[in-house]
C-alpha cells in the first residue's frame, strides 16, 4: 500500500487547512486511516483516525477544531484543520492500519509539512 498526502503548507494562525491521502495498491488489506504528526524535537503523536466504516477517534488538543473524513470509493482519507495555532506546526503522516492480507501492520506516507505562522 502506498499513501501519497496532498495539502501542506503556510497558514496564518487562526486560519484552515485541509489535509488529502490517497492510498494506492493493496488497499482491500487496509481499513482505519488517519493522520499523525511530529512537531520539531517531539514525539510522534496522533491527531485523529477513521475506519471505514466511520468511527472516529481524536486527539484532545485538535477535537472541535480538526475533522476526518474519508471517501472509501476513492481510498482518501481527508483532515480539515479550522483554528490552526502554532502548536499545530508540524510534520502530518498519514497513516493505514493492514487488517489483511500479508505485510506490515500499518503503512506510513512521506508527510506534509504544516507551518502555522503566528
């Protein structure tokens, strides 16, 4: 499974941005998506997951200001990010567990870098 994210890049704060990932090939073996981040000199952490069928889990620092949302058609899974603050500055990963089929447990895209300028 390959995931290529889409949608990176300057905001000021306060402002939106929203977040694309499209996986690609064996993507019958995969189902909860969602997107993690790492900020400069900290932890990977999650920001929020969607399995196909829906359900959704949050961070508490993004809930109310983040969502996901995912197209299962297209195997794209979306972050719409309102209120940006500068702790929201980081690396995003896209992220896909396998349930399926063979290969690692979860697959990771490349990240896109999200810079919110204050």
């Amino acid at each position: 499974v390959q995931l290529q994210a889409f949608g990176g890049g300057l905001v000021q704060a306060g402002g939106s941005l929203r977040l694309s990932c499209a996986a690609s090939g064996s993507t019958f073996s995969i189902d909860a998506m969602g997107w993690y981040r790492q900020a400069p000199e900290k932890q990977r952490e999650l920001v929020a997951t969607i399995t196909s069928g829906g359900f959704t889990n949050y961070a508490d620092s993004v809930k109310g200001r983040f969502t996901i949302d995912r197209d299962n058609a297209k195997n794209t899974v979306y972050l719409q990010m309102h209120s940006l603050n500068s702790e929201d500055t980081a690396v995003y990963y896209c992220n896909a567990k396998r349930v399926r089929g063979w290969g690692p447990g979860e697959y990771w895209g490349r990240g896109t870098l999200v810079t919110v300028s204050s």
